[in-house]
C-alpha cells in the first residue's frame, strides 16, 4: 500500500512541474534576443553572399574551361529528353497501371535473371 502512496506522489510532483509556467522574460532579456536575432541574421546574409560570390566563381571558372565544348549542353536551356529518366518523362495521374500498356522493367523490384 506504501508503494501506490510513493507512486502516486511522484506523479502528482511530475505533474505540478510540467504544469508550472516559466515568468516573462524582462525587458533586458528580449533585448538581448532580438540582438542576437539580429547577429544572426547579419551573419545568415553574410554566409549568402559568399555562397553566391563562389557559386559565380566555379560557374565562370566551368564556362571559362569547357566553353562551348561542353558536351551535350545546349545554349537553349532545354534539356534533352532522350537522357531522361522514365519517371520524368510520365505525365501527372499517369505512373498507373495501364491495361494497353505492358510493364516496364524498372516496376519490378526483383533484380533480372
């Protein structure tokens, strides 16, 4: 019967702490997180702007080496259909099984004897 007692006094103690609520935070203290929201935010930008300055970098270096001999890119902006995988080229509602169709391959999740 001591046991249930002890039991029941730690959850009713449990309870009382993940009940209890924690006091406003003072007006120093949200200072100091809005400028240290603000830090980080300068520091987030920062890190972009580098980021992009060495994506420009290797994407002018590339074009720099390869040129127009790149191989299979086109000027366009279009990418070839012939290269692309089958789930791409499927339109919207229509990876279903079909009845005219016949199975492909890449359905079966067994490998090919």
């Amino acid at each position: 019967m001591s046991i249930r007692w002890m039991v029941a006094a730690a959850l009713a103690a449990t309870t009382a702490v993940a009940v209890a609520k924690l006091p406003a935070p003072t007006p120093e203290q949200q200072q100091a997180a809005a400028a240290k929201k603000e830090q980080e935010q300068a520091q987030l930008e920062k890190e972009k702007q580098l980021l992009e300055r060495a994506q420009d970098r290797v994407a002018e270096r590339y074009r720099r080496e390869k040129g127009a001999s790149a191989g299979g890119v086109q000027r366009t902006g279009r990418v070839e259909d012939t290269n692309m995988p089958k789930t791409a080229k499927e339109l919207p509602r229509d990876a279903g099984p079909q009845g005219d169709r016949k199975q492909s391959a890449e359905a079966h999740s067994a490998p090919a004897k």
